[in-house]
C-alpha cells in the first residue's frame, strides 16, 4: 500500500536515533492527523520505547473536525476530504504527499471552523510511562509488550450506577447508564476506551442484546456475532472516532454534570 520495502527501509534510522529531531519539532505543536487516535497511539508508544516522552499535548482529528463541520463526505477516508476541498493525491498512502494532502484540506477546514463558530475537538495526549521489552525475542520479527499503569485503574470496575436510559439516539448525546458494546480492532486500546467510557457514567456490554444503546466498531461491515445482532435489533452503530468525540459531552443521568472523558 505504502510502498515500503526492505530494500528502501535497509538504511533507515530506528526510532530512537531520530526521536530527539522529532521531539523537537512537536515541542509546542498540536498534532494533526486523520485518525489521529491511531498516530498519537504510534507517537506514543514508540517514544515509550525509547524510554523518552513526546512533547506533544494535544491532538486534533481531522475526522473529528469533518464531522463537527458537517461536511457531506460519503465516507471518513482522506481522498473524500481532500476531494471535497479540490486537493488533488498524487502518491495515496505516502507519507509525505498524505501530509501535504492533510494540510491542504486543513486550512480551509481551519477557515470554515472559525467563519461557523466551530469549536476545534482538541483532546489531550496522554503519554505511555512504562514499557518492557521481551528479552527472549530477536531483533527480526520484533514484538514488545507495554503497560499503561498510570492510564488506567488497576482495580475492578464497578458496577454502572445508573439505569440504562435507553438506546442512543444518532446525532445526539450518549448519556450515563447507556450500555456499550465494542467490536474489532480500535487504534486506542480497548481498556482504554473502556476505562473512559466508565469515568463518563456508562456501562460496558460484553454482548450485543436488545438493551445494548449503542455498538462502538471500525468495521461495520464485518460478520462478527456483536455487528450481525446489532443489526437484527436495529442497535445504533458509531466508529471509534466518533465515539471519542461524543465522550467529550455525556449527559448526566442526575442534574450534576458528567465528567468528560476525552484524553
């Protein structure tokens, strides 16, 4: 898809090598990206690995920011933004002309923004504080594993205070109690995701029933039993990205506001 082979990646710097560069040029930046969820998770993990941290604070999704615009795109991919603001590819998936791609649909995105009063979905970028390497694996075929001990509590989730209030309503606002299941492969991890959804008031569903108020998946399409159940009992569906926005704002289920959730 992005062209990169061995042959090209032979004589490439390993992360660390380049990460005090990178960390400079972040340093007091936002950091832009479509889903950027996914490349904050990358930035974040790989600086974890080479016991450094990002100087990044915050992040700004362009799909995010799409979707508050109110942009009639058929769908969430960067080709039907830059279509929609005459940005034209010339080397889809490359990382240098997605970023000019990206930065050419930004500013008009930016413009339209502050014109409508917009408010910019900027959310925090919590760092990773610890990581171990396995010692038992070679250099060649790689794996790690990490740990987010200080994202998220290492005790067992209570139970959801509040009663379920319901379905969720599409284009609206998830409230506390609402029941929420997950599906497939997200770019934040999943505990994580969870971890949030439970600070905002909501109930975590292992399955996909009648009372389930919402499917949070990337991959709608998929045959998985919670995607086949959500759509035999009409179960309302978001992606992750417009999950994480709508964690930003939770209803309360009491006349108390809801603590947010974004991060």
């Amino acid at each position: 898809i992005h062209g990169l082979t061995s042959e090209v990646l032979a004589d490439a710097p390993l992360f660390p090598e380049i990460a005090g560069e990178l960390a400079e040029r972040l340093d007091g930046r936002v950091l832009v990206a479509h889903n950027a969820m996914f490349d904050w998770s990358m930035l974040a993990r790989e600086y974890a690995r080479a016991r450094r941290s990002a100087p990044t604070r915050q992040r700004l999704c362009t799909i995010a920011l799409s979707k508050e615009l109110g942009l009639p795109l058929p769908n969430h991919k960067l080709e039907s933004l830059a279509a929609h603001f005459g940005v034209v590819q010339q080397r889809a998936h490359h990382a240098l002309d997605d970023a000019r791609v990206l930065a050419e649909a930004f500013r008009p995105s930016l413009h339209a923004a502050a014109r409508g009063g917009v408010r910019l979905p900027l959310l925090e970028c919590l760092p990773l504080t610890e990581w171990s390497d396995s010692p038992a694996r070679p250099r060649v075929g790689y794996q790690a594993s990490y740990r987010q001990s200080s994202w998220r509590p290492s005790r067992k989730r209570p139970a959801c205070p509040y009663p379920n209030p319901g379905r969720y309503a599409p284009g609206g606002t998830l409230k506390q109690g609402m029941r929420v299941a997950f599906s497939g492969d997200t770019s934040v991890e999943r505990e994580l995701l969870e971890d949030r959804a439970v600070e905002a008031g909501l109930h975590i569903a292992t399955s996909v029933s009648r009372l389930t108020s919402l499917l949070v998946t990337n991959d709608p399409d998929s045959s998985t039993s919670k995607t086949v159940k959500a759509a035999s009992f009409g179960t309302p569906v978001v992606d992750e990205a417009a999950f994480t926005q709508l964690l930003r704002d939770v209803t309360p289920a009491s006349g108390e506001a809801a603590t947010p959730a974004d991060g």
